[in-house]
C-alpha cells in the first residue's frame, strides 16, 4: 500500500484539501467523476457568514475562522496557479421588507440610534439602518423595503475563478488528478478501507478521504441529501456603470454584483432529488423577488440561468472529521457555506490526517451525531450525565477527598491566598465566559472549576453578541468576583470607554465596590495580539480613575515592568495567541516576568490542557486564566475540574519545591550496605 491519499470528489472541499495536503508535503490523488457537475460551479460565492444569520455556536466560529483566512487564502492559490481570483470584500446589504424580518433584526439596537444608523446588537460588525438611511446607502431599493442590515466583513468570491483556480493549483503542485474516474464503491475490511472500486479496477492507498458533496450517500449511508438550487445571471447593460458596489441579501433572494458586470441572481432551494433543469415558476420566483428588492434589473439582459445541488444534512452542519473506518475521513454537507468554509475545512481536515491534531471545533461536526447506536451510547456519556456522576463523587467525603485536604489546606492557607489589590481568593484559577454551547454548560463548567473569578467580555454583553445574550445575569454573582474585560477593543480610547461600561455592569449586577477591570487592547484581528503602547496609554489613565487594572500583555518583561511601575494590579502575560491551546510557548519571557514582578502575574490565554496549566503554576505564576480549554472542551465541567485540580496541584508543587535537574542517575536506594557488600 502506498502513503498515497486519495481524495474521492473535485469540488470545493476536495479540491482545496487536496492543495493544502500537497502544500504540507503529502503525496494526493484525487478521484473526479465530473469537475463540472460540482456545486462550487453554481454557486453564488457569498462570504457570508453575518448575512446568512448563522446562529452563535461551533457552526459561526467555524465560518468566521474560514471568512477570515479568505484573503490569504486566495491570495495563495492565485499564486501557485497564477489565475487571479476575485475576492471582493465589499460587505452585503441585508434590506428588510415588511412583515419578513429576519431574525437578528426583530429586537431594536441597543445602543442608542444616531440619526438614522443604528449600530447592532451582534458583537460583530453590524449596522441597522431604517429606511431613508437604507435608501441613502443603496438608492435604487424597491418601495417594499423598510430598512436593512449592514454586514460590512461579509463579501463574495468569484466561485468560478476559485474553482478554476483550485484545480489549476492542485495540477501545478502535482496532484494526481484523475477526471472522469468515478468510485463506485468503498471496500472496507476489519475497520479499515482497503481499496476503491472504479470501472477499471481496485485502487489503493493509505488514506482515504470522501467529499463527494451531494452525492455522498452514494458511496456511504450517512444522511446527506440534495437540495436544489436554481440561478440566473443579468448583465449590466453596456457602456453603464454598475450601480450596485456590494451584495443585497433578502428574504429569500440574493443579487450578487460582479466586478465585471455581471449580476448574479440566487436561489431556490428545493427538495427534488437529482433533477436536473431549470423550471419557469423557478426562475419567475427568483425575478420577482429580485425586481422587488430591486428594480433596475428588470431591464437588464438575461445572460445565463443554471442550478446545482447542495450537499445537506439533516441539522444543515457540515460533516467533517473521522468515520467508523480508521483511514477514511469525511468531508461534505457544507450546504449553503461549501464556499466560504473551504479553507477552513481544509486546514482542520489536514492538521488531522497529517499531524493527528483534532481540533475541537472539528469535534463539533463529527458524523457519530447521526449514529443512533453511539448516540445512544453517547447519552450515558454526555457531558452533562457524565458531570453529574463525577461530581456526586467528588462531593461525598471519601477517603480519597478526606486524604487531600491536608495539602489543600496548604495551598488555601491565609500566607498562600492569591491577593490581588486588596482582595484575597482562595482560587487561584480565572475562567472565561465565553464560547460555551449553553449557559447551563457554562454555569456547571465554572462551579467545577472552584474557580472564584470570573471574566466578561463587556462590548460583547451590552451589544448582545451571539452567545452573550443575558450572559452577565445567567451567573450567580454572590459566588463569583466578576473581571469585567474589553474585549473587542482596538484602541485605547475603546477600552478606557469599555472598562466604565463593565464598572457599571458590576454595579448592576450588585457588585458596587467592583473595580476590577481586565484590560484588552487588540488591534490585530488574526492572533489577537495586544497592543503594548495602547494597553500602557489605557492603563494609566484608568488607574488614573481608580480602576484596579488587570493587563492582558504578551510576554514582555519591559513592558510588564512599566505597567507594575503605572500602578496596574496585576500582569496577564499571555502563554500564546487566544484560543490557540498551543500552551505555554512564551515560557523564558514569562519566568523573567515572574522573577522581577511585584505584583501577581496571571498566565492568560493559550492554555489547552491541565498540564499546562500545573505548569504555569509550577513556575511560580500566581494565578492562570482558562476559556477556550474548557469551553470547547467535549465535556467542559469535567474539563473545568481538571483545570482546577491541575492549578491547585501546580501551586502546591512550586510551595514544595522541585528537586534540582542533575546530569546523571542518583539510585533511589543506598548503594553500600547490601547483603553482597557484607559478606564479602
Ligand atoms: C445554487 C447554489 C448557490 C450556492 N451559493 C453559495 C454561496 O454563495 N456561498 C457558499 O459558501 N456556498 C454556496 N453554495 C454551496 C457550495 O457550493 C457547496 O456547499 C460546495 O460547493 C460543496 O462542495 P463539495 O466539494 O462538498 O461538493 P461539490 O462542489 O458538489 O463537489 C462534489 C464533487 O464530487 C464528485 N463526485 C461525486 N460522486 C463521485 C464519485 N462516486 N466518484 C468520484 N467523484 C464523485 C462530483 O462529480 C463533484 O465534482 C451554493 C450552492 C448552490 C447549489
Ligand atoms: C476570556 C478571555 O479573557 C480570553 O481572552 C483569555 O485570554 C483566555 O484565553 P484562552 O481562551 O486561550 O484560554
């Protein structure tokens, strides 16, 4: 068997996977039955995560993950295969129309409406405007509209470009492309997949990777069905300049202007099985729709209409990740976002087959959520069954529980308590309030921690982002000392104007002497990195105001000394980049901190595991700041008391005192004195 992998099905996933494995070195065949039949051909290219109203959870952060790589991305491909590709961040217009208001728009904004533009509620970028504003943004709007959405990071890609693109990308780096070579069936054998069937024969290879989109339940019984989706494209008459600058995305209609004139009109979307074509009470949908949201277009010329077929699932979520078979991997159901989820799908899908990193998002979007034997097997082990078990254990005083609480004595010892600005804890864990599936999750996860502080991300809260809506009311505040933070923050003007927010968010929620702020200043979207010169600008002047300051900093010890010596209360090196869980990666530079520092030191952010946790702790941190390692956990409270043990073992681990590293052996048992030496 050779160390080939062998992807079945050229479209947009298996295409850019395909690239991204033979960029990292792997050896890749991929089996196409017919390039032109593949989704990616029809689709509309809408970078639209906002637009489409994906609801907060692992689905939205894995399209924004993918939104965000878009530019790199297709600056890459056009690279290597030397086509050009238009991506076009031009934002998408969402107009409403009477009596069809989605979802994220049937509460009014919060935020108080300047004029007739109202910033939304989503912690993301996003603008209400009511109809006159909608009309100055767009003229041209049919009468029906009453108002609208601005998504301005939503945008679109040329799909046909991309697809050209990545199959020209895959043929350069030397893919071995096999057109018109259909699978026709999967040979498996004692768990494994041993070959594919083609009319020609059997091939064989190491791994094998199924993203055969819509088609999927040809080859697999996995619940993947087409949905339909008939279009049309107008073109701008000649010699006229386009009016249109960025995408409108109604109800039930999208007109996606090109660059070049032409104008696409989308879509249908149908529960007809295969069947080809394109139907008159289709395409009149689709044109009355369009005329109404906008009507210049219905003198423009029809240039093209055509359809394609969507891969969906039943809960329209992706399957990506492992199968029952140990060297097959699933990739398909990208539904309405096949598009814009390709570089991510094809990123967490190689750092799986190539380097066995899963990452927890991936988890989310596992096939076995449609397997009623493991689900069923799964609902004994479901994180909340699961907890529930553990926990009635750890709270009965069993022998196991009654022999610790000596050492934990040690470490909540009056001499050992973690002090910050006056203020003692017995914890010496910090959690996170974001990224949980569920508040219940979240309120089990930060219980098990025993954690004692909790942070909140103040912008976020107030603007009502996905996922924090009624967050800061959902924790019991007389448990929890709230750390009000700033995330989403780029400046220092931003941050100082959050930090007096979340001071009275504490207020409200009956925490008055409350003046503990986590200062984020972040200005670069991708690692998340702070910025040094505008957190120290910050830090001052809220100091100044008599905040007790928490700075989130990289590892740099001169920059931790100057805010030590502004009055800040505490240093939050980060161990690396938010979310990553890449661990401790700025291990000397934090040692450094901690030896200089006279005021407690927080390892924030990066932790993926309790082991680094202890390891933080063990190198005589005070205290260590947890979110996405427990909230993206499978089973986050579980997880949460894992951290917690592992903080508390680290802690009690550097009070004790490491023996020092020799060169060589030292022999556990005294060396003279044996019954040989006696004797003799
Ligand atoms: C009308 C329409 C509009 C859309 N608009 C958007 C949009 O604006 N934004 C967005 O993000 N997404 C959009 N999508 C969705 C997106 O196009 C799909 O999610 C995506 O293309 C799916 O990619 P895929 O690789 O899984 O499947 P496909 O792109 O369909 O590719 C599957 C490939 O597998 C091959 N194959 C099948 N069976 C076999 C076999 N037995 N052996 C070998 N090869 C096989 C097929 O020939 C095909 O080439 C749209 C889709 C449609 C139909
Ligand atoms: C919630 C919070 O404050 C995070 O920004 C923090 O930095 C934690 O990082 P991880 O999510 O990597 O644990």
């Amino acid at each position: 068997m050779t160390q080939e992998i062998l992807i079945i099905g050229s479209g947009a996933i298996g295409l850019s996977l395909a690239v991204e494995l033979k960029l990292r070195g792997a050896s890749v065949t991929v089996k196409s039955r017919n390039f032109r039949e593949a989704a990616v051909h029809a689709a509309a290219g809408m970078i639209a995560p906002q637009a489409e109203g994906i609801p907060s959870g692992p689905m939205l952060e894995l399209c924004l993950r993918s939104r965000q790589m878009y530019p790199e991305w297709t600056r890459k491909l056009a690279e290597i295969s030397g086509l050009a590709i238009e991506y076009w961040p031009c934002g998408i217009l969402a107009p409403v129309v009477d009596g069809t208001t989605p979802d994220f728009a049937r509460e009014p904004a919060r935020e108080p409406v300047k004029s007739r533009v109202g910033i939304a509620r989503s912690g993301l970028p996003a603008y209400w405007m009511d109809g006159d504003a909608v009309r100055e943004y767009q003229p041209g709007l049919g009468t029906e509209v009453t108002g609208g959405w601005w998504f301005p990071e939503d945008g679109q890609v040329d799909n046909q470009m991309l697809a050209r693109s990545l199959w020209v990308a895959a043929q350069t780096l030397g893919v071995n492309l096999q057109e018109g070579s259909a699978v026709e069936s999967i040979e498996r054998q004692d768990g494994q997949v041993v070959g594919v069937r083609t009319r020609d024969g059997i091939d064989r290879a190491y791994r094998y990777v199924l993203a055969t989109g819509a088609w999927f339940e040809e080859l697999l019984p996995v619940p993947v069905s087409p949905k339909k989706g008939q279009m049309l494209s107008v073109r701008v008459p000649q010699g006229e300049k386009s009016p249109l600058q960025r995408v409108l995305f109604g109800p039930g209609i999208y007109i996606v202007p090109r660059r070049n004139g032409q104008i696409i009109i989308g879509a249908t979307s149908e529960d007809v099985g295969f069947t080809p074509g394109n139907t008159p009470s289709g395409m009149k949908g689709l044109l009355d729709r369009a005329i109404g949201m906008y009507p210049a277009l219905e003198n423009y010329p029809i240039e093209e209409f055509w359809w394609g077929f969507r891969p969906a699932t039943p809960d329209e979520l992706p399957i990506l990740g492992a199968s029952d078979w140990s060297n097959l991997t699933l990739a398909t159901g990208h539904y309405r976002n096949g598009i814009l989820l390709a570089p991510i799908s094809a990123k967490l899908l190689a750092d799986s087959i190539l380097e066995g990193k899963t990452d927890p998002l991936l988890k989310q979007f596992s096939v076995r959520r449609f397997d009623r034997r493991v689900a069923q097997s799964n609902t004994i082990a479901t994180p909340t069954n699961h907890y529930r078990s553990m926990s009635s254990n750890l709270t009965s005083p069993t022998a196991s529980s009654i022999a610790f609480a000596t050492p934990s004595a040690l470490a909540t010892a009056p001499e050992n308590l973690l002090e910050i600005a006056g203020r003692q804890f017995q914890s010496r864990l910090m959690t996170g309030s974001g990224k949980y599936t569920d508040f219940d999750r979240m309120r089990q996860s930060i219980a098990a921690s025993g954690c004692q502080i909790v942070t909140v991300a103040v912008r976020r809260v107030q603007t009502n982002a996905p996922g924090h809506e009624g967050l800061a009311e959902a924790l019991d505040w007389s448990k929890q000392w709230m750390l009000p933070n700033t995330a989403g923050c780029k400046t220092a003007e931003e941050a100082i104007r959050v930090a007096r927010l979340g001071r009275e968010m504490a207020k409200l929620l009956g925490q008055e002497d409350n003046n503990f702020v986590k200062l984020e200043v972040i200005p670069d979207p991708h690692y998340l990195l702070p910025d040094p010169i505008g957190t120290l600008e910050a830090a001052g002047q809220l100091v100044k105001e008599g905040f007790a300051v928490l700075p989130y900093i990289n590892a740099d010890p001169m920059l931790a000394r100057r805010l030590e010596d502004v009055g800040c209360a505490t240093v939050m090196p980060l161990g690396s980049p938010i979310g990553s869980g890449q661990g401790i990666q700025t291990a000397a530079n934090i040692r450094i901190i901690i030896e200089s520092a006279k005021v407690p030191v927080v390892v924030d952010a990066g932790i993926g595991t309790p082991s680094e946790a202890a390891q933080a702790m063990e190198m005589g941190a005070d205290a260590v700041l947890i979110n996405s390692a427990i909230a993206l956990a499978q089973n986050p409270p579980v997880m949460a008391k894992a951290m917690g043990m592992a903080v508390e073992a680290g802690r009690l681990a550097y009070l004790a005192g490491r023996i020092p590293v020799k060169e060589r052996a030292s022999a556990s048992s005294p060396q003279t004195g044996t019954i040989a030496s006696t004797v003799s």
